[in-house]
C-alpha cells in the first residue's frame, strides 16, 4: 500500500521552451539581487539588456562592466529609464520600500515587470500593485523562485492529490542560527520589514500555494529584534541602525478553518524552529528543514497515513531539478508568459495575501494583540 502511494508523486520535468525574439530588457537596482537576475539573462539568446539604472552614481556602470554587458544606457532613477526607453520588460531589483513606486511606474509605461520579493511592505501597497496591473494590462511576476523547484512542486502535488484529506493545520517557518543580513535590509526605511520580508515570505508561500492560498482572516503575533540590535551578536554599527525584526511567530487562521503557525528567523539559539508539518483528516506530511532556511527542504518527505488498519510512512525522495536552476526557471517562465500572452507565473493574486500576512504581522505586534486581516478591494 505504501509504494501505491509514492507511486502518485513521481518527479515530473518541464520542458524549457525557446524562443527567437529579442527582447528589450532593464534592470532597475543593481545590488546583490541583480546579479542573479542579469545572469540568467545572458544565458538567453533572445534577450537585450538595453538600460540600467541605481541610485548611487557610477554603480549601474560598475555592474554592466563586470558582467561585460555593453551598449547599456544608464540613468539615476526608475523614472527617468522608463520615460527614456522602449522596453518589453523590466527586473526590479530595488529594495523593499520602492517595490510598489517602481512597480506602478513601470507598469503605467506598459511595461511587463519581474519584481523581486517582497511583493511590497504594506497590504495597500500591494492592492495599489495590482490596480495598476489590472489598467495596464501587463504581467507582474513576483521572484518566488523557490516554486520552480521540483521539490515543493511535489509538496502541492501531494497535498492536492487529497491523499492527506482536509487540511487543518500547518506549522512553517525556518531560520538560521546565526544570519542577520546588512545593508538596505535592516532599517524601516529602506526595507521596511526584516526577516518575514528576506526569508519568511519563501516559507509562508511553500504552504499557502499547496493549500490553494485561502485568505487570511486573523493574526496574532511576537516580534522580536533581539539579535540585530544587539552588538554582542552583530556588528555594532549595523546594531546601532537596526529597526526591523529578526524573529517572528504568529498565529494566523485562515478560510476554511486552517490554522497556520508561523515562525521566522535571522538568528536564534538553535538551527532551525522545526520541520514544516501539514496536518489533513486523513494523513500529515512532513517536510524536513534545512539547516539554513533556503527555498528548498532538508531531506525526504514523508507522509504519515493509515491504510488497512496499519499506520503507514511513506517516503517521498528528494527530486533533483533539472533543466536549469530555479532563478532561470523563474526568469524564463517570466519571458514565455510574456512570449506567449499567458498569466503571471507567480501572480499578485497570490501574493496579495502573502504580503497581507506579513503586513498584519507587523500591525499585530504593534498593538500587542489579535487584528482581523483587512485587504481593500482590488
């Protein structure tokens, strides 16, 4: 009985599909995220990275020459690139707190937009993101390339397969011992959330895409920043600016009386806060955690179930991804939507309430108890 089971979750590959047309291509923000964008480009011969553009003066230069692109224009700002240029398309690789201004322009220019995570810092955000998609017509991707991993594609097909039955409650999260980042990601005002923007955006959308994403209804919540404030665990002068938190858990129903448990870190006193756990009626999965939270999971599922009056465990083994990496594969699944007039391969309507947990996260720890999910008409 058990082999019947595993025999349902055998690994699929997709076929990468090519295509002859260049197209025009910008990147806005030039930071350490862009690297992995502009990468995979020029690994596609049916791309044109045409215009750059970054605050900081001589920094979009800097990055075109080592990657050797030639024939860029530069420009100071998002708006002066989209005003100057015909683009197809744009990465928007800035931090969080201009997701959603780059975001509207780039669309209200017609442009189609590969907008890093995040989607936004606030749930109005995020609904002022899509009314400018739904006007301009254009796809808006968001970068979850954890999605293209066959692994947690094989999380959704076991989930949806309904041998677990009705799901009911979910315990995800993840962290690092020790991992608070720099930079822009640390203050209120350019990144505007800390850990649940860097990492546990990846964790809340490995399970909410299994379950379908139902909408949120309620969160409560602690936040803590315990270790990015403190110069005994980081660098004092990134301490002395710390703003955001490092550490969060939160309670959050959900439609369909499912229940998520939620717990997120930069830095903690242990490895990891658990495994990722997904209880059904009529079966539970277990996803194993990595050491290091990063997309991915830390071993062989397994899914706890009875058959005949046996309690059975069946091993789900990991999948290996083949036909490039997962950022590729979001870049290119990015380029043929556009290619071929289809949807956003991780559309805002999802993500929606992704960001509005996290966003209520921070609106729940503020006031010290439980806040009802508010989400504005679209």
């Amino acid at each position: 009985m058990s082999d019947a089971v595993l025999n349902q979750f055998t690994q699929r590959v997709e076929e990468e599909k090519t295509v002859g047309r260049k197209k025009r291509i910008g990147i806005i923000g030039t930071g350490g995220i862009a690297h992995a964008h502009i990468k995979r480009y020029l690994m596609m011969e049916d791309v044109q990275i045409v215009a750059m553009a970054d605050l900081i003066p001589g920094k979009a230069e800097a990055f075109a020459e080592k990657f050797g692109v030639e024939g860029v224009h530069f420009y100071p700002d998002h708006k002066s690139l989209l005003e100057n240029e015909q683009l197809d398309a744009v990465s928007i690789c800035t931090y969080n707190a201009t997701h959603a201004e780059c975001t509207i322009c780039a669309l209200e220019h017609g442009v189609h937009v590969l907008l890093e995570k995040p989607m936004s810092v606030t749930t109005e955000e995020a609904v002022e993101m899509m009314r400018a998609e739904k006007k301009s017509g254009k796809i808006l991707s968001i970068g979850f390339q954890p999605r293209f991993d066959e692994n947690m594609k094989m999380v959704k097909q076991i989930v949806q397969s309904g041998v677990l039955g009705e799901i009911y409650y979910i315990q995800t999260g993840g962290g690092r011992r020790r991992g608070v980042p720099n930079k822009t990601f640390i203050e209120k005002k350019t990144a505007g959330i800390g850990a649940m923007g860097d990492i546990g955006c990846y964790s809340l959308d490995m399970v909410l895409n299994a379950i379908g994403y139902p909408k949120p209804l309620t969160v409560t919540v602690y936040t803590s920043d315990s270790f990015g404030s403190n110069p005994k665990y980081n660098n004092p002068a990134d301490a002395a600016r710390f703003d955001v938190e490092d550490f969060a858990a939160a309670f959050i129903r959900l439609e369909g009386g499912i229940i998520l448990d939620f717990r997120i870190s930069w830095a903690m006193h242990i490895d990891s806060p658990g495994d990722t756990i997904i209880l059904g009626k009529e079966g539970a999965l277990r996803i194993p955690a990595t050491d290091c939270w990063n997309g991915s999971i830390g071993g062989p599922m397994t899914i706890y179930s009875d058959m005949a009056g046996n309690r059975v465990e069946t091993k789900i083994p990991v999948c290996e991804n083949k036909g490039g990496d997962v950022f590729y594969k979001k870049v290119r699944s990015f380029l043929d939507a556009i290619d071929n007039g289809g949807k956003s391969p991780v559309p805002t309507s999802e993500i929606l309430y992704n960001q509005a947990i996290i966003d209520h996260i921070v609106k729940s720890a503020a006031i010290g108890k439980e806040i009802t999910v508010e989400i504005p008409e679209i």
